[in-house]
C-alpha cells in the first residue's frame, strides 16, 4: 500500500482536528482511552489512507477486536459488575457450537432489540454494545432511568463461527445444512449459500413469517424475496425476537450492526463517511403477505435518532451518510423485522476488518455507541414520536469515492 504520509491531505488535517476536539469534547477519562488506540495516532493514519478500497489487504491486524471467548469473559464481567442489572443468557449455539449469547437491561415496557457481527469481519457493533451494557448497568441516576423505561437484549455476537473465522459467512456446507433439515434433500442450493466460501450470508436468511420452516419448493430463493431460517444463528436471533413479541407484543427498534467500505464519501464535498445508515429494506410491504403494523416512519425517526446524536456539539462523528435506498431485501433481519412493526435502523460503520483492521478502532466503536445512545435516550425521554420523519432525506447520500 501506499506509504501514508505522502498522502497527508486535507482530509487528514481535518481528521486530525477532529481529533483534538474530540479529545476536548468527551473529557479526560476518554482521552486515555483513546490515545491507546492505534487508529487516533496523528495525520500518517488519518482517514482513509491505506484503506485499500475495494480489494482486501490481507495484512490488517485485528487481535484487538474481541474474540468469542473474550466476549463471554466479557459478558460474564459486566453482568457481575452490575449486580445483576445486565443478565447474560445462552441464547443458542451457531452451527459450530459456539455459544450465542443476548444481554439484557432494563425492565421498561419499550423494547430494543440489537445484534451486532452477523458478517464475522465486522466487528466494531460487539465492542460497542459492550460498553453500552456496561454503562446501561451501572448504578447512575440516568441508567436508572433508562432501566425503567426501555428493556434493551443485545446479541453482541450474532455469527460466532465466521467471527472466530474474520469472515463475512458463517461455516456451513450444503450437505451440512441438509443434514439439520433432512427435508431439503435434493432440493437447490439456497441462493444465499455459497460453495466455495463454505457458508451462508446468514443476513439473507431471514422470513417475516416467525413459524416459517424450510420447505424444498421455496428453494433456492432470490434476493428479492425471503430467506429460510436455514441457520442456527438465524433461528436463533427468530427465537429472541418471537420470545420478545410474546412477552412485550412487539419489539419497538431492532438496530443491525454492520461495516462496510472504508472508501465512501459524505455527498459531494471531500470528506469521507466514517458512517451510513438506513431505515428502508422494504420497497411494498403488500409483496411480502399481510403486514399493517409496518411502518416505514417509525424506522426514519430511528435514523433520525441516530443521526441527531452523532450531530451534537463537537461531536467528530458528524458525517454520517444515506446507505443507498432504492433497496428491497425481505430476507434480511432489518427487511423481515421492519415488516412485523419493527422500528429498524442499519448502522455501517466504515471498513470491514480486511480493509482497515483495528485502526481507528476506539472511535469507530465510540460512534455506533453513541448512536445507540441516541435511540435509548429518544425512547426514554419520550421524544421518539416527535421526530418528523420528512428530515430523514436531507440526510447527505453516501458516495463512492477512490
Ligand atoms: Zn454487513
């Protein structure tokens, strides 16, 4: 790759400042957290210099993110320190074995659902719900307050195998796959299930249809309509939703924690997206059945949520950008939730692990936290409804830039 410092630009003069004032913004404590990450060293790594754009490097590091046993160490840890204010649970087991866990705060009756890591090389959601639990835990006034009013389940960890993998699938072949469903036997192979790669994109194999099970004549599908529940991650993160609709009558927000490339920029102008959002998966609910409780603007005014909290003050994180909108994906969580009623809001941070490892890592997560914050704090202060879902297209579109 390019050597960073014959690059050092604009962008990387207004990174830097961003820096500082982020450094100013969010207090000292803060600071010495994030003067220990690489991704904030001064302009040779600003943004998006050696991000590689298009093609995997091969060479990023990524031991800083959290590997499946240290999130359950993790999880065992937060749960402990907050006296039982998180509760951790085994929510399932992915295909390989590996626990899939969810936890739980608050006992309010507006429910929040998040996973993160569907796609195992995009990882910075996990380090952000983490922090988010452990903040949401702790014997604050303000985390009291939000305990009472929203009961928030994370899924830090939502496809384990590829995470442990650094990769976007999960592992599973074919043959695999028909073994856990014998009924599929000789059916096609499912659209989103790809031979060589050994897996599933287990974001396409969602139905909005909870009881759905796999039937031979569906296959292989289209991207353009449901998925199978094929995957035990799937069936999964299905169970926690169902078992939430049971006990709440819905699940108010479901919030996808993705990553995408580093390379995107915000509308025309020359500074890059560290962020892009969507609240559309769905171009006409009637293709799918019967679904009157969507509703498209409950999932806007989530975005908004979350675009207003990444705009306030001094905060380094304002460029957030559209994901592309002329979008139809019943399949994926996002797509499937949204037709049930669900509220939902992608979140791609900028850059997958093979594009740029672990740099900028700590601001990277501090982002996606900080627009959960957003929703959590909308819900709980009860200003959700007032957000006028007309603003959310004047949100800049992301571009593509190289
Ligand atoms: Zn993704």
């Amino acid at each position: 790759m390019t050597d960073s410092g014959t690059l050092a630009t604009a962008d990387a003069r207004s990174a830097v400042k961003r820096q500082l004032r982020l450094l100013i913004a969010l207090g000292a404590a803060l600071a010495l957290t994030i003067t220990l990450l690489p991704g904030l060293q001064p302009a040779a790594e600003a943004f998006p210099i050696e991000s590689h754009c298009g093609t995997e490097t091969g060479n990023t590091s990524v031991e800083g993110f959290i590997s499946h046993d240290q999130l359950g160490r993790d999880l065992e840890r937060i749960e402990r320190s907050s006296q039982g204010r998180v509760e951790v649970e085994e929510a399932g087991r992915s295909f390989n074995d590996r626990e899939i866990w969810t936890a739980t705060v608050g006992h309010g009756d507006q429910v929040m659902l998040v996973q993160s890591d569907i796609h195992g090389n995009e990882k910075h959601g996990t380090i952000a719900l983490l922090n988010l639990l452990s903040t949401l835990g702790n014997n604050s006034k303000r985390s009291a307050e939000i305990r009472e009013k929203i009961t928030l389940v994370a899924v830090p960890m939502m496809n384990p195998d590829g995470s442990e993998l650094d990769q976007r699938r999960n592992d599973m072949s074919w043959e695999d796959t028909v073994s856990l469903h014998p009924q599929l036997e000789g059916a096609p192979r499912a659209w989103y299930h790809n031979a060589r790669l050994n897996g599933f994109d287990v974001n396409r194999d969602f139905n909005p249809d909870l009881d759905y099970t796999p039937q031979a004549e569906d296959l292989p599908g289209t991207s353009a309509g449901v998925g199978f529940y094929l995957t035990p991650a799937a069936q999964t993160v299905r169970d926690v939703y169902a078992g939430l609709e049971d006990e709440f009558g819905n699940v108010d927000v479901f919030v996808d924690l993705h990553n995408q490339a580093p390379c995107y920029r915000e509308g025309d102008n020359d500074h890059y997206s560290p962020l892009s959002i969507s609240g559309r998966f769905i171009s006409d609910p009637d293709d799918h059945g019967d679904w009157p409780e969507f509703d498209e603007d409950d999932s806007l005014r989530a975005n908004l949520a979350v675009y207003d909290a990444l705009q306030q003050g001094n905060s380094p994180f304002g460029k957030v950008t559209l994901y592309p909108q002329n979008i139809n994906l019943p399949g994926t969580a996002l797509g499937s939730f949204s037709l049930r009623g669900s509220a939902v809001v992608l979140f791609e941070t900028s850059g997958q692990t093979q594009h740029i490892g672990q740099k900028r890592m700590g601001m990277l997560a501090k982002q996606v936290e900080t627009g959960l914050g957003g929703i959590v704090d909308a819900l709980t202060d009860g200003t959700f409804d007032d957000l006028d879902p007309e603003r959310y297209d004047d949100i800049p579109p992301r571009r593509w830039a190289n």
